[in-house]
C-alpha cells in the first residue's frame, strides 16, 4: 500500500513539472510520515549527506568535465576529420562519420547528452547540408550518442556500481565488446539505409589525407589511452582514472591552443551544472532506499518473483520488460537510483551475476534515451536538427532496433559482456 501510494504521489508530482530530485525525496519523506511517523525525518538530511559522499560517485563531476574541456579545445573537430578521412568513402559516409566520432568520443565523456552536444551541433548541420534527411540526421547522431553509456566509462555504470556495491571497472570492462558491437551494427543499418535513397559519399579514400588527419588528433587519441589503462591496468582506480582524464584535457588543449579561459570557465561551469543534476539525484536515491529497506520492499518484490518463476532466464525477461517501460518516463541516473535498490536482492536470490544485470540494465537504459516521451538524448537531437521528435522516432526504430538486438545478445549469451570479464578478473 504504501509502495502504491509513493508511487501515485511520484507520477502527480512529475505531471507538474517537479524535478525528479525533489519529487523523489518528498514522494520518501511523505511515505516515511504516512507508515512511520515523524521520527525518521530527524535523519533526513544526514543520511542523504553521506550517501552522496561515496568515493566513486566523484568519478561523474571529472568525467563530465573532461568531456566539456575536450569539446571546448577542438578535440572533436580533430576526430571528426580523422573519422571522416577514415570511413568518409562508404556511401553515407557523413554518418558513418559520426557514429565512428561517437564510438571515439564515448571513450572520454561517458555521457550520451554530452556525445549528441558536442558532436551533433557540427554533424547534424554537415548532414543536412549534404542532403541527408533531417529526421535521418537527428536519429543517427542520437543512437550514436547512447554508445557513449555502453562503452566506457560510462557514468549510468558508475551510478549501477555505487547502488549495487559492484565493481565499476569489471562493468567497463564488459561493456566493450557490446559497444563494439552496437556501433558496427549501426553502421550497417546506416549503410543500407544510404544505399536505398542513394546518400552521397563524404569524400573519396585518400591516405594521405588520413595520415595527416591521423596526426593531427594524435594527441586525443591519448586520452582513452591514460583513461582506460590506468583503469583496466590496475594502475589507477576509476575515480582516479577520471582525474587524469581532465589533467590530460587540459594538457592537450593547452598544446593545441584553443582552450582559453573563457572556454575553461564555460566547461567548468557546464560541467558544475550537470553534476549537481546527478548528486541531488543521488542524495534522493540514498533517502528512498534507506526507506525501502526498512520496508523490506525489496525482499517482498524478489519473493513474489520468485513465487511465480525460478528460472533466471525468465526473470531478466520480466526484468527487461520492466526497465525499458521505466526507461519511457524515467532518465538513467533516475532510474537506476528508484530500481536497483528494489530488485538487486531479487538479482541474488536468482543467481544472477551483478555485472551482467549491469549491462543489462545500461542497455535498457541506452533504449529509453531513444523512446518518447522523456528520450533526453532524442530530444538534444531534435532540438539540434530543427526537427520533429516523433518525424525523427519513426526513423530512430531501426537503430533503436540494433540496441535491442545488442539488448538481446547480451541478456541471453552472457559470454557476451562477460568473457573479457573472466579473461581478465576472473
């Protein structure tokens, strides 16, 4: 009854515009007074105090950073002409070009929002200047930009390893081969696609032109290199391995010159905003699950689960089907922070690794940034390409089509994400 109740008062409380944050910690504090009294609501603001000040959760704010620094000091420009010397003669190769920039970029920022920002405000306008349909346009840098939470670092992962106490590097680490596989799945919907409405090449294969491009964006190809093998390596955590990402933004801005001040503080302040976006998110999420457990809402949800199936199989199918409907009206952060604390002893009691329901539960996330009507990624795109979100949606279907297939692959061939996962830690 009381879970009803949260629950009618969270959908009333979004219907007007609340922040999911502050809808979130009234919604808890309304549902603590109407079971428990007053009593609980002493605790209140040290509970949600120390939840937000877990270690790996200061990852996010040097992530975003570091992407808003690489966006602000031609970074992207660099890797987008290096993307297109390198794939710019397959026909359609414009978007070839962004989905190989959003691969790239996804390395550093680990956030679709950022991907689609960055990349989308140069792509999006070459595209459409090219010829390519708008809704085309906005739908191909969109998916795109969704590789950037599979492939690592991704902060929705960051956010799973806090709420679930696994590890964030075992979930960047099977997220690689999903990613990789999610991008060249769209390349090839991309390339039929270009195909039948005869889309134009970029530019025809020119090695010296790659070579010079290749040299160009050197420098940023250091970038994953410091992030992801100091953090695959052992080398740094990966709270630290997002501080020398921003160390290494900032070196190689400064040797290319086009990072200022005045972009500093832009980036800084960007990258301030979001974060505290996702730590008030955060500090929500500790309150709700503090009031969950006491509850034991969690146990009494895996129990009737478990009461009507066994089978973990069926399980992560009953799973899927719940978190691509909460990906509907719920952002990542968001949802990660309201479900996992509610079915991770369900994940236990089932047998399921953590790290697999992680991928998992990114995947299904990845899709609901696609899917009106919240679909934040879809609409930075749309807004970008000056088009119409459900014009842009009936075109997105076929890349949204390869995350669910990825989706798919990865839910029931666990080797999947898992094998470079028991290669490496296992």
């Amino acid at each position: 009854m009381v879970v009803l109740i949260m629950f009618i008062v969270l959908l009333l409380l979004l219907a007007v515009n609340v922040p999911i944050a502050i809808a979130l910690a009234v919604t808890t504090i309304i549902a603590m007074v109407s079971s428990n009294g007053t009593n609980f609501l002493i605790d209140t603001a040290i509970v949600m105090f120390d939840g937000s000040m877990n270690f790996p959760l200061i990852a996010i704010p040097l992530f975003i950073l570091a992407g808003a620094i690489m966006n602000s000091s031609g970074i992207s420009r660099r890797l987008i002409a290096f993307a297109s010397a390198l794939v710019g003669f397959v026909k359609g190769g414009l978007s070839m070009i962004t989905i190989a920039a959003s691969m790239f970029f996804a390395e550093i920022s680990g956030s679709a929002v950022a991907d689609v920002a960055a990349l989308g405000s140069i792509l999006i306008p070459a595209m459409k200047k090219k010829g390519y349909p708008a809704p085309f346009a906005a739908a191909v840098c969109s998916s795109a930009a969704s590789l950037a939470v599979i492939i690592p670092p991704s902060i929705p992962m960051i956010l799973y390893a806090v709420m679930a106490q696994t590890s964030v590097v075992q979930l960047f680490v099977a997220g690689i081969i999903p990613g990789i596989i999610g991008g060249f799945g769209m390349m090839f919907v991309s390339y039929i696609y270009a195909k039948r409405k005869n889309l134009p090449i970029e530019e025809k294969f020119n090695l010296p032109n790659l070579r010079k491009t290749g040299k160009e964006a050197a420098l940023a190809f250091i970038l994953p290199v410091v992030i992801l093998g100091g953090i695959f390596g052992g080398f740094v955590t990966a709270t630290e391995g997002a501080g020398l990402a921003v160390v290494a933004a900032l070196i190689i801005g400064a040797i290319y010159r086009e990072l200022n001040f005045q972009k500093l503080f832009e980036a800084t302040t960007e990258g301030g905003a979001q974060t505290a976006i996702v730590m008030l998110l955060v500090a929500s999420s500790v309150l709700i699950g503090e009031f969950l457990t006491i509850e034991q809402v969690p146990q009494k949800v895996a129990a009737s689960i478990i009461d009507f199936t066994s089978n973990k199989y069926a399980i992560l199918a009953i799973l899927n089907v719940f978190l691509l409907i909460i990906g509907f009206f719920l952002h990542s952060a968001a949802a990660i922070i309201l479900v996992i604390p509610i079915v991770m002893p369900l994940i236990q009691i089932a047998g399921i690794d953590p790290i697999h329901f992680g991928i998992i539960v990114t995947l299904n996330l990845a899709i609901g940034q696609q899917t009106p009507p919240v679909a934040s990624v879809l609409v930075t795109a749309c807004s970008v390409a000056k088009a119409d979100i459900w014009e842009v949606s009936k075109t997105n279907i076929m890349f949204v089509a390869v995350l669910f297939f990825v989706l798919m692959l990865v839910t029931y061939v666990p080797i999947v994400p898992m094998s470079l996962v028991e290669f490496f830690y296992r």
